[in-house]
C-alpha cells in the first residue's frame, strides 16, 4: 500500500493533469462504447470522478435476502484493492463477475487505477451456479439473473484487446495533460493561441494513437496489411496518417479523395464493414481494386456525426479471425480511438 503522503501526491497531481469535468465525459463515453462501468480511482482508494454506470453494479442487483449487519463492499473497489494489494489486474467477484484494473502511469509513478467492469468472460455460467452463488450470499436470485442479462461477454482476447486499448488511452490522454501543463509552465500564454496549441499536439499524439491502433488491431485478426487514413478538413480529403505492409505508391499520395475507394464508401455510410467470404457483400465492385485482397476490415473512426477518419486491416490468404465478431469488436476500437483524437473542446 502506498502512504498516505505519497496518496496525497498523486491525487494532487491526478487533479492538477485532468480536468474533472472533462475527464468524467471522455470516462462516461469509453463506458458507453465498451458496455461496462467505469471508475477512476486514486492510489489512496478515493474517488477521482463519479463513476459512469451503463450497467448494473454488483450492488445495485445484488439484493440480500435476509438483512446483512454491513453494507457489501462495492465489488470495483475490491477490484481496486486486488490491484493495489496484489498487483492482479484481474478480480472475479464473489458473485462471479470479472473486473479489470487498469494502473494510470506517469513518470514511474502510478497516480490512479482505472476500474472496469462487471463483464463475463467466454460465456455465462448454467443458472444452477448462478441460483447457488447466490445462496451463498443471501441474495434474491431473481432479480439478480434477471440483471445478469444486461452483462456483456467478451472473449479472452477480445477483453484484452480492449483493455490494453482503454490503458493506452487512459495513458495518452494524461501524457497529452501532462505535456500541455509543462509547456504553459514553460511558455505562458502559448496554450491560449488555439493554432500553435493544437498544431503542436495534433501531429505527435495523433501519431502514436493511431500507430498503436493499427500495431493491435492488427496483430489481433493477424492482419498481412493496414492504415489509418485521417480526414484532412483544410483539404477535404483523407492523408495517410499510419500504414503497414502497403506499396510505396500508396504511401506517397499526399491527399485521396474522400469519396475514393473503399475507405470513401465506409467513411459516407459510418458504418464498419467486413469484405470478403464472410462477409458483407454490399460493397460496390468497382470499389475493390485490389484482387490479391482476400478480406478486409473497414472500420470508421467517428464520434457521433463526425467523421474523423477510416482505418482498414486486410488479409492476403484464407483467415477465420476476419469475421463479424472481431468487425464488431475493432469497431469499438475504433470509437474508443475517436474519443482520444478529439480536440478538448470536441468532447
């Protein structure tokens, strides 16, 4: 555990680095888009932002039978302290749902641990194990399976593909803080010109994001080629922002149309599609240019009703993980990664 002094520094520079307000909307949106609750919590055990709720709480479904002498303990703080006491980022609570704690870095320092579920992972359980857990509790398991539906499943990979990926931009958004307070401190004033303040920052964090969604969603459906084509609103086109495994030809085009190609036709309809066998076969024909292409992931990087860019995996041979599933899963990817390349004032 750490001491209270060295609780109080981070929650001091936690506070310093994120602005609440604006934290708890990025927070309430990554809960929306992954379908589970989310809370942030500093290394002292207290409460950074309120914690966003799109699903049941083990407390909230978790009515006793008979009157317990103490109120249960909230099962994502337990998952807090699992974290803090054991350093075990995965927690199963006692009424077998699956909790991840994800540590929030800076300098080698931790400064707070984001919380996420309840989920399941694989599968539910028979009912029977579900009914005996809960006698074992003393809770009505009506009400409680009744709330059970509303707990998403993931697979195994795709639960850690999205936690690795909601880390990732936990972190990218405290360095993001983190910078922009240095730099005020350095030059005062320079933050306020919203040109130099957003250019500056715009190009190198923008980068390491989409490297980084392209790098796992990538070796996730194990794809032979990918990029990230982020929309260019001064030239009303898209500009190659990340690639991998492309022609040199590609790579040199400055600006594509916005209505060029698949990317034009996924990014006009904000809907991901998947190419190929088992996939969607609305594609038009004279969109697909490139035949050695056996299937492809086409995914839109938007927020609500803006469209901030497309990015787009592909497979070269047969390959069972392009499918429906996983097109669904690199599409929260997709929105997660949208939320982190907004501007502030966007959100």
């Amino acid at each position: 555990m750490l001491s209270e002094s060295q609780g109080a520094m981070a929650e001091i520079s936690a506070r310093k680095l994120l602005e609440l307000k604006q934290w708890q909307q990025i927070q309430d949106l990554f809960a929306e888009i992954i379908g589970a609750n989310l809370s942030f919590i500093d290394p002292s055990g207290t409460p950074f932002s309120k914690p966003s709720e799109v699903t049941g709480f083990c407390s909230d479904f978790s009515i006793p039978t008979i009157r317990l002498k103490s109120r249960p303990v909230e099962c994502a703080f337990q998952a807090f302290q699992n974290w803090n006491e054991r350093q075990q980022h995965a927690y199963q609570c006692p009424h077998r749902l699956n909790f991840f704690s994800l540590p929030v870095r800076l300098r080698d320092e931790t400064i707070g641990v984001v919380t996420v579920g309840p989920f399941l992972v694989a599968k539910r359980e028979e009912e029977e194990i579900y009914r005996a857990t809960c006698a074992e509790h003393h809770i009505d398991p009506e009400p409680f399976l009744d709330r059970l539906r509303e707990i998403k499943i993931f697979s195994h990979n795709g639960i850690r593909v999205i936690t690795d990926f909601l880390k990732e931009l936990t972190q990218y958004i405290v360095r993001l803080a983190n910078q922009r307070l240095e730099l005020e401190r350095l030059l005062p004033g320079f933050m306020d010109s919203r040109i130099h303040g957003e250019t500056f920052f715009s190009t190198a964090y923008s980068g390491l994001l989409v490297n980084y969604l392209l790098d796992l969603a990538s070796g996730f459906v194990h794809a032979d080629s990918g990029s990230v084509l982020l929309v260019d609103e001064s030239e009303k086109s898209f500009f190659v922002k990340s690639a991998r495994g492309l022609r040199q030809s590609v790579l040199k085009k400055k600006h594509i149309a916005l209505d060029s190609g698949v990317a034009g036709w996924v990014a006009s309809r904000k809907k991901p599609v998947l190419i190929g066998p088992d996939g969607s076969g609305e594609v038009p024909k004279a969109k697909l240019k490139r035949p050695q292409i056996k299937a492809s992931i086409v995914v839109p990087l938007k927020y609500r009703k803006k469209v901030l860019g497309v990015f787009c995996l592909n497979t070269n041979s047969k390959n069972k993980r392009f499918n429906q599933d996983n097109l669904l899963l690199l599409d929260q990817l997709g929105k997660l990664a949208s939320v982190a390349l907004l501007r502030p004032s966007e959100n």
